[in-house]
C-alpha cells in the first residue's frame, strides 16, 4: 500500500468513527468518502474528498493537491459515474457529472472562495482541474 493508500485509510478510518468529522488537515472541512469502480480493475474504490453541497447535489474537486495528472478517482468516475457517497453517518447512491465550462469555472471559484487551497492547487497545476458534481439518485 502506497503512503497516499495508507494517509487516506486513515482518513477514511476517523471518518466512519465520528460520524464524518476528522482532524489534522481536514479539521474545518466537510468532507464525504466516495465510493467508485475502478476504472481498469472493475474493482471498489474510496477516496475521501473535500466537498461543498450546492442545493440537491454535492461538489467535489479532481485537484489531486494540485498534482500534474488528474487522481485516479476522476477515471472511474468517468468509467462508472453510478457512485456511492458516505457524508456524515448517512450513505447513499449518487450520478457523477463531469462539468462543462462555464459551469466548471463558476464552481470552482465557489469552492475555493470556502476552500483557499484550491486557489494554489490551480495555480501548480499545469492542467484545468476537474469539477464533479454529484447527485442523488433513488
């Protein structure tokens, strides 16, 4: 298991023992655990992401810390975009959408107005982060 694997197991870990609330880095963030399929492996993935709520749907960021490639996670949710999200104590099946500009710039600016990391995470990245939006379905 990479060091990255075993950071976010352990993330994932303190998630699902208080209730969706963790320390460190995360401390003032609302964070949510998405579940995906592998894009290659067919196999289940959790990734706990950083996320704001805009009316029905959820939020998240394929920034990868502003990283150069976008993280694996974005794949599958392309691949797979029937997903699960675990927010809080309550779990439920969601539809991924990638954004389409304008859209993705509008909300990325919403997110890193809540979230200023994510202003430096574009500035390193050589590459037009990824907006996901994420809604329940029945």
């Amino acid at each position: 298991m990479s060091a990255w694997d075993e950071a976010n197991q352990k993330v994932i870990e303190e998630f699902r023992a208080n209730e969706g609330k963790v320390g460190g880095f995360f401390e003032n963030a609302t964070l949510l655990l998405l579940h995906t399929t592998g894009a290659k492996s067919g196999q289940p993935r959790i990734n706990p992401l950083v996320t704001i709520n805009d009316g029905d749907r959820y939020i998240v960021v394929a920034s990868a810390g502003g990283a150069q490639n976008h993280p694996d996670w974005y794949y599958n949710v392309i691949a797979n975009p029937e997903v699960g999200v675990e927010l809080g104590t309550e779990t439920f099946k969601a539809r991924a959408t990638d954004t389409e500009e304008p859209e993705r710039t509008e909300l990325y600016t919403t997110v890193s107005a809540r979230y200023p990391n994510f202003i430096e995470y574009q500035e390193k990245a050589d590459r037009v982060i990824p907006v996901i939006t994420l809604e329940r379905q029945p």
